[in-house]
C-alpha cells in the first residue's frame, strides 16, 4: 500500500475516477466498511486462538459487497451470504446507525453472546429486523428459493392491498457464492424466478453471485456462472476487487430489477483470502503462486488505490486508519467476549415454536361479513349443505380462510384450474381469482420457498404439495428454512404456513410408493413443526382454522396431513350408514368447536383396552373396537390428531383408565409414530401393559399387495386379543 503514488485531488464530490458514478467521498465511506468487514475476520482469528470465539468463515476478499448495499435502500429485503460483512456494515450504517453497532453486531455473534441482536447466541448470521435483513443459517442456496418467494410477495402483497414489511417498490436481493450456482435449491431458484418474468408477473429479485472460483477446495471452472446461468435472467458482472466497477454494475442491475420489476442476476468476481475458513489449510489444494495472485488482487489495496489516484488520501494515512481501526476492533471484541451467553435449555429455546393457546383459540372465530360469506359460497352457506366429506370439509374451510382476509394464498401444482388431484380446492380460483388461487410449476422447492417468502412479507401462505412422499425433495425448506427462522432471529422474522400434503396409503387399486407413503418420520424430528393428521371431516375443519390460527397468531409452520383414502368416505360400519360425515359448524360454533394445539379425541368409555391411533388407523381402530365390544371386552378408541406435539396429556388419561394400551400405527414400525407414543408413556411413568402393531418396515407395493405390508383392522383385533389375553 505504501507504494502508491497519491495523485492530483480530485473534488470529494465529484466521481472517485473518470467514468464512475461513484465519488470520492463515497469510496472513502466504503473504504471504512470494508476495513471493518476485513478487520472483523482478524477478530474472529483472535476471538478463536484464545477460546472466546466460535466461527471463522469470514469476508475477505469479497469487500467490494459493500457497494452491493449501498447500490440498494436499507428497506430492500436481504437474504445474504456468509461473505457479506461489508455489505452488512454497509447497510447498518446507511440505516443511520452509528459504526460501531454493525461491528458489534458482528461481534457478539462470533463470541455466541445473548445479546446478539438477531439470533441471541444461537448461530453467527447476519440480520437484523431494522435492517430488512433476514438470516440465513444455510448458505449451499437453501436461501434462494425463499428469496424468490419474497420477491413475487412485494408486487403481490400491493396488488392484494395487504400491508408488508417491505415498501411497495422494494427489490430483494439474495447473495451466494459461486459453488451454489450448482446446487438444486439454487437452480430452482433462477428457474422460479425466469418462469415467474416469463408469464409477465413481476419478479423484483436480485441475485447477486460472489464468484472466487472456490467452493471450499473444489474450483469452480472459469466462466461457469455466466455459462450456467438462466438465459432468461438479465446478466452483470463486475470485478469484485474494483470498488467503482462493483458500485457502476450494481447500480445498473438495482435499477434494471426495480424498474422493470424482472429479475437479474449480478456476478462479481471476487478471491478469497484468508481460507475457507480459520482450520482450511489452502497449501494443501492450492499453490503458492495461486495464494499470491489473490493477494495481489485485495480489494482493500484496489480501493486504497482508488483513493491514493484521486488524492484523496496518502497511504500513510490510510495505513494508519487501519492500525487504528483494528486497535479499535481487537478491543470491541475482547469486551464482547465477556458479554453473557445462553445458559439455559429453556432460554435457548424460548422462540423456537411460541405458542399462545389463548390468542390461536380467540383467532380461530374470525370470519368474514356475513353478507362476504354470503357471494364467497353463491349463496348457499356449508353450514346448511348437510353432512359434508373430509375433502369438502377442507374445501369449505379453505373458502372460509379466504374470504375472510386477504393476506390468505393458496397454492401448489393442479390447485387452481383442476381444483387439485382429488378435487379439495375445485372452485376456489373460480370464486376468489388467480391471485389468491395459484397453480405453480411443478417444483416442490419453488412452492415451499414461495410459501417462505410470502410468509415473512406478511401473508399468510397454504401451499400444497400433491402427495407426502414429493415433500422429500424439498424436505429442506421445512427443516432448514421454515422452522429455523424464529428460533434463529428471536421471532424477529417469521414464515408462518399451513403446508397442506394429501398423505398416507389404502388408496385401493392405484399407488406405488410415490402416491401411498406412510412415512412421517422426518417431519416429526423438526423441532417446533405442527402436525395435524385429521380423520375425520368435523376435525378437518376445525383443526385447520386452528392451524391456520396459529400461523396467523404465533408464526407456527404447520403441516396439514390429509388422508387421502378418507378424501371422499362416506360411510363407518356398513354401506350408506353415512357414519363418517359430519356437518359444517357455522361461525357461532367455532370457538366451542375449536381444537387446541395438541389435544386427542377420545371415542367411547370402554375400561378394558385403550387403542391409540390416528389418520386412517382411526376408522379402523373405531370398527374393530365394535367387533372387540360384541366378544365382551371394553375398549375407548384415542385419535391423537395431533402429531407434533403429542397430546400427552390426553394420552396418559386414556391409559391409565384402562392399563391396557394397543397402539394402532399406520406408518411404519421403524421411525414411526408408535415409537414416540411408547416413549411418553414410559417417560411419564405408565406401569401398564403396552403393545403396538404397525405397517411393515417397507415402501408400499402397486396394487393389492399393499394390504400385505400396511396396518389392517383385523391385525388390530389379533393384537388386541393378545394383549387382553
């Protein structure tokens, strides 16, 4: 640095250099956030070699970012990668916040303590709610599907008239390294985004690819991002280590997307310096030579030169502004390091899943105008239809959601036109449009990232995803995205949703694996996730105006699991008994209708055998108790309902009234739902007999060989004979 040559002063205001739009006192500006961002990397070096510190995946060599924020408003919604400390320093300071709060935001992230303003310890992100920064805990593009959601929530949010987060011209931007442009999520991504453009809607998403042609060890060829990228995407690039050049290109794509409200996508040329992370050894995958190249290529030595050539700086000066500034850092983060951290299970998990019972119970009886309800049903009101199947139970209760406000979405592939596979949401987009009805591509990543990004722009998305075993391919927008963002902010964002999935087996004559699945093993090990597995239409509605409730209330993520095979039955002992229809209760009766969060239903009052079961087990469980009944033995019959969490409470009072527990499970006996049923009553001290009986250990077979691996009603009977002796 101190072999540059200041050149003649140039005017502060007036551009840095000929033919940028960026000025001299501006490059100065940045120049400090760039300090900073590097500085905070040799903090976290620091903060680690004496214990104190927990992460050093830092920004070095990505500084030019910098000019990334300051090409946006500090209103425009930031989905970022783990490189972006000058972006985020950036941001914090044109929010009008003093310099030292975005370094000791940073700061006390890497130390883990409390009083991190986002996460409170529990992962280093960068976000900020004052910010429009949202945190991101993955950065192999799980983010870029929810920024696309974000994207198509602004324009749609304005067109609904529904107030957001965000300003009504706002553009989202998401940044990622060059290794992601090859993950799923991220192709996803750019495909979403160009299909949305493609159809003429609005798309106001910046991706920004800070490309140092290193995924960890693995180079990424040159060239790959710009040869890779979706043709459809309007394309920039800038050398990341030229502040002016990064400043020009991202002012042009800023503009391009908040204009023209299409999507783009900005590369920029970046190294990386200082490792992957504080452990990566970079000897032992790259040469010295390579090593030196970056080095000579700092973006903080470009930006000097930058203010060297302009006179507006000498290199002793700038020298000596970074001596002091790291002085300044170094004991920042030594006072962080003794700022408090979580001690406690229960303050750690304090906003993982809020839930306020009270607040869901009151929430569940909003409705809409009756005169509203009125023109929404044509005149002919569900509660006056007559006893009504699951699948119209859902339909009538989807038509009451939205009709009553409309921050409510419905989408997924086939929802709208078709009105879904089995027919649940026919009619909806008829009587409530194609804005608030949705056929999406046919993508399970771009629903669930559509429904994560509408969720944190403040409406409240239902998604559907055709059948359980699909949700798999996108499993990670639930676990990693969804459920982490409260618990990872402190509730300072949220992506509330009733993820709506036609599930499990018995559908006679048609499936194979893709369409019977009974397999609920990976959303249920997702701390704070919602459950809901109804059996039977009267349940369907109400539990479904709680979980929406819940969403809406507590920014609960919840998981709707509808029974396929009992979509359309009619009927519980014999043919035409109509035995498993129930009316629609009207608006009146919906709080003493309602079904909190985590409660069971309880069928009889037998004091013999308790049979726990759910989904389809239920209409099972409820003829073999008749059968068993007949042969003088007396069984009650539990629906959980709930799935996540169990109704513990509820169970443990049905068992101990008989001692006797017959757990009837669907799924399959390995990681299915009895494993967990046994272990509350264990836990909880239950010194009664217990015994389950499941489906097989197996992917469900095509055709009538299904019944030879799935739960039947007469196993249920063997099973309960044998435990009774």
């Amino acid at each position: 640095m101190t072999a540059l040559i200041p050149g003649v002063p140039r005017d502060p205001a007036l551009p840095v250099r000929e033919g940028t739009g960026l000025t001299g006192a501006r490059c100065r500006e940045l120049f400090e956030f760039q300090l900073g961002s590097r500085l905070l990397d040799v903090a976290a070096r620091v903060l680690r070699e004496r214990g104190d510190g927990f992460y050093t995946i830092g920004s070095a060599g990505h500084e030019g970012n910098a000019a990334v924020a300051d090409a946006l408003r500090p209103t425009d919604p930031a989905l970022l990668h783990y490189r972006s400390g000058a972006f985020y320093l950036t941001r914090s300071a044109m929010a009008g916040r003093l310099p030292e709060q975005g370094l000791r935001d940073v700061l006390l992230g890497l130390v883990a303590a409390a009083e991190e303003p986002i996460a409170g310890g529990r992962h280093k992100v960068f976000g900020h709610p004052d910010l429009a920064v949202i945190p991101q805990t993955s950065t192999i593009a799980s983010h870029l599907p929810r920024a696309v959601g974000v994207g198509f929530a602004i324009e749609r949010a304005r067109q609904l008239g529904v107030p957001g987060p965000w300003p009504e011209d706002a553009i989202a931007v998401c940044s990622f390294g060059d290794a992601s442009v090859n993950h799923a999520s991220a192709l996803s991504g750019f495909n979403t985004a160009a299909y949305v453009s493609y159809l003429g809607l609005a798309m106001p998403l910046l991706f920004v690819c800070e490309d140092n042609g290193l995924g960890i060890s693995v180079r990424t060829p040159s060239g790959w991002v710009e040869a890779a990228r979706h043709r459809s995407l309007e394309y920039f690039e800038a050398d990341g280590c030229d502040l002016a050049g990064v400043h020009d290109a991202a002012r042009a794509a800023a503009d391009h997307v908040r204009t023209r409200r299409s999507p783009a996508l900005l590369r920029i040329a970046t190294v990386r310096l200082m490792g992957h992370a504080g452990s990566d050894v970079e000897l032992a995958y790259r040469t010295k030579r390579e090593i030196d190249a970056d080095i000579a290529r700092d973006p903080l030595v470009g930006t000097a030169r930058l203010l060297v050539e302009a006179g507006l700086a000498t290199p002793d000066e700038l020298v000596a502004r970074y001596e002091t500034l790291r002085e300044h850092v170094l004991r920042m983060a030594c006072e962080s390091s003794r700022r408090p951290r979580l001690t406690s299970a229960v303050d750690i998990m304090e906003p993982l899943a809020p839930r306020r019972p009270e607040a869901v119970a009151e929430a569940v009886t909003a409705c809409a105008a009756p005169a509203v309800r009125e023109k929404a049903f044509g005149g002919r009101l569900p509660e006056h239809e007559g006893p009504l199947t699951l699948s119209q139970a859902v339909n009538r209760t989807l038509a009451d959601a939205l009709a009553a406000s409309p921050d409510v979405l419905v989408f997924g592939q086939d929802v709208a036109r078709k009105g879904g596979v089995y027919g649940v949401t026919r009619g909806l987009q008829k009587r409530f449009g194609a804005g608030r009805v949705i056929d999406t591509l046919l993508d399970e990543q771009s629903v669930l990232g559509m429904a994560l990004g509408a969720g944190v722009s403040g409406l409240l998305p239902v998604p559907e995803v055709q059948y359980l075993a699909y949700l798999h391919n996108a499993l990670d927008q639930i676990r990693g995205e969804a459920a982490t963002l409260q618990f990872f902010s402190r509730g300072a964002f949220r992506n509330p949703m009733v993820l709506r999935l036609p599930s499990y087996a018995y559908q006679k004559g048609f499936g194979g694996h893709f369409h019977n699945d009974n397999s609920v093993a990976a959303l249920r090990d997702i701390p704070g996730l919602v459950i809901a597995s109804p059996s039977r239409p009267d349940d369907a509605a109400a539990m479904l105006r709680t979980c929406l409730a819940a969403a809406r209330t507590d920014g609960s993520v919840c998981v709707f699991l509808e029974p396929i095979a009992l979509y359309n039955t009619r009927d519980m002992f014999e043919e035409g008994d109509n035995g498993w229809l129930a009316p629609y209760a009207p608006p009146s009766r919906w709080a003493e209708t309602h079904v909190p969060v985590g409660r069971a239903r309880s069928y009889g009052d037998g004091r013999d055998l308790t049979i726990v079961t759910f989904g389809n087990g239920l209409r099972m469980s409820l003829r073999a108790a008749v059968r068993l009944t007949a042969e003088g033995y007396s069984c009650r019959v539990l629906d959980l309902r709930w799935l996540a969490p169990l109704p513990v409470e509820d169970l443990l009072r049905a068992a101990e009234l008989t001692g006797n527990v017959l757990i009837a499970d669907e799924t399959r006996r390995g990681g299915g739902v009895s494993e967990g049923v046994v272990a509350e009553l264990l836990d909880a001290g239950f010194t009664g007999r217990i015994a389950r009986v499941t489906s097989c250990d197996s992917f469900v077979p095509l055709g009538e060989a299904a019944r030879h691996v799935l739960l039947s009603e007469s196993e249920i009977e063997e099973a309960a004979r044998k435990l009774l002796g």
